[in-house]
C-alpha cells in the first residue's frame, strides 16, 4: 500500500467514525469462509455495517477524529474487524450468537455513545444495553399501566342504580 492509498484509507476511515454513536472491534480471524459469510449476512440484516481493517490506519483515523476513543486503540493488535452499527447491543447480540457454535469473534472493545467498553468479558453486559426504542417502548408502558389500572377498575364497579332495583 502506498503512502497515497494510505492517506486515502485513514481519511475513509476518519469518515466513517465521525457519523457514528456505535463501534465495535472484534477478532474474526479463522472463521471459515461458509461462517464469516454467515456473519456478514446477519450483520447485513440487522444494518451493521462490518469491516476488516488495518489496526495502524484505524489508529491514526481514531486520532484524527473528532470523537473521544479513549484507551480503544489499545486492542488494535492482531486481526481487527469493525462492526459500525446505529443500535448500541445490535453487534454484541451477533457476536453472542456466532459464539454459541465457536469461539469467535472475540470481542475487544466497544465505542458507544461516548463511552470506552474493553474487554470480551463485557460482551454479556453489552448484549444487556437496551436500544433507545426499547427504552422509550418500557417507559410508555410504564405511564400507560396506571392508567389502564384504573379504566379496568371503573369498567368493573357494579353500577349503582343496578343495585338499587
């Protein structure tokens, strides 16, 4: 690769982070072929966008970026695949899921919503975060249940003039 087509790449790569709240790097070296195009295809479906890059070109775009990566860049060591996404547990649930049948991918760091995630033994707590639909579906629910409460509660009283006959 030339210093051309690497200044081009990391300026790619720069763009893609400045729009995005949800970044996840994982291992996804030595899956076969039949699974990695598994992977793809369930990424594909949930919108995640997934991309192998070059730890060094992630680095210096990580840097170049105007968002706050943290200590991140110190899981970029050995083969680095990127998972971009708009939902904050949609690539934690597909990795989750593709580990039930192996051992990969690793998860090793997390960038969302401004906040630095390290580590595969997070994986479990990400799968956990609730997307902001799923929160504000939970908390329409949690105002609509006293009201209905009560409707069912005056729908059931024994009409009064009933009772007088």
């Amino acid at each position: 690769m030339t210093r051309e087509e690497k200044s081009i790449a990391i300026e790619d790569l720069t763009a893609q982070l400045a729009d995005v709240n949800v970044v996840y790097l994982a291992d996804i070296s030595g899956l076969d072929a039949d699974t990695t195009s598994n992977l793809r295809r369930a990424c594909f479906k949930a919108g995640i966008k997934l991309e192998v890059v070059k730890n060094t070109l992630l680095e210096k775009a990580m840097e170049a970026s105007d968002n706050d990566f943290g200590d991140l860049s110190s899981v970029l060591k050995g083969n680095t695949s990127m998972f971009i996404a708009d939902t904050a547990n949609g690539p934690a649930k597909i990795i989750k899921e593709f580990r039930k049948k192996g051992e990969k991918p690793i998860f090793k760091g997390a960038y969302i919503n401004q906040e630095i995630y390290i580590g595969d033994n997070l994986l479990d707590s990400l799968v956990a975060i609730k997307s902001k639909d799923e929160v504000i579906a939970e908390i329409i629910g949690l105002l609509q249940s006293p009201a209905q409460r009560v409707i069912a509660a005056l729908q059931n009283q024994p009409n009064k003039e009933e009772g007088a006959e």
